[in-house]
C-alpha cells in the first residue's frame, strides 16, 4: 500500500477511475488495430486493459483512440508503455501520454 501511494503522489495529474471502449495500434507488433478498455486515466497518462494475446513490450509506443459516449470522433493520443502485468484474461499497461490532454478534452472524458 505505502508503494501505491508514494506512486499515486509522483504523479504529475491525478487519475481518475472510468469505463472507455477504445482500440490501440503497436508500432512494436505491426498487427493492425486491436480493442482496449480504458480503466483510469489523467491528463498526462493512462491504464488500459487488453487481450492477453496481444502484449505490447514496456517501452513500446502506442497510439491510442479513445470512445466517448455522445461523441462521433474518438480522443487520439499517442503514448509509451510505462509497465505491463498479466491478470487472467488481459493485460494491464501503464501508458505515459507525449502530450499532456487537453484540459477540455480531458473534462469530457470524465
């Protein structure tokens, strides 16, 4: 718990907790795009989920279009996997964004 929380306050941004449906391309693996959840984020990063047969390396980078409930056009970042852990049926990954959102932009995420 004491590791969570000394990661929680290096953080540039805080996260927040959400439900987004969203897909991710890998310069690493070449293999077209691939669906992702998007399970908490900040302006300046992001955790994702997404099936176990795609693992992306830590360092790799990864674009990533995000669905906005009421909106036509997905959210575009671009960023690097900062760390990956295996659950049962996903992975889990760390991105750091390039860029830091929007601050309108990101309100609408929430």
């Amino acid at each position: 718990m004491v590791g969570l929380l000394e990661e929680e306050s290096n953080r540039t941004f805080e996260r927040f907790s959400v439900r987004l449906s969203g897909r991710f391309l890998s310069g690493e693996q070449n293999t077209g795009w691939k669906e992702c959840s998007i399970l908490n984020i900040s302006r300046k990063g992001m955790q994702i989920a997404f099936p176990v047969s795609e693992k992306i390396p830590v360092g790799a980078t990864v674009c990533i279009e995000i669905y906005i409930p009421k909106q036509l056009d997905p959210v575009n970042a671009k960023g690097t996997v900062k760390w990956i852990k295996q659950t049962e049926n996903t992975f889990v990954s760390g991105i750091e964004l390039c860029r830091a959102l929007d601050q309108d932009l990101f309100n609408k995420l929430g």
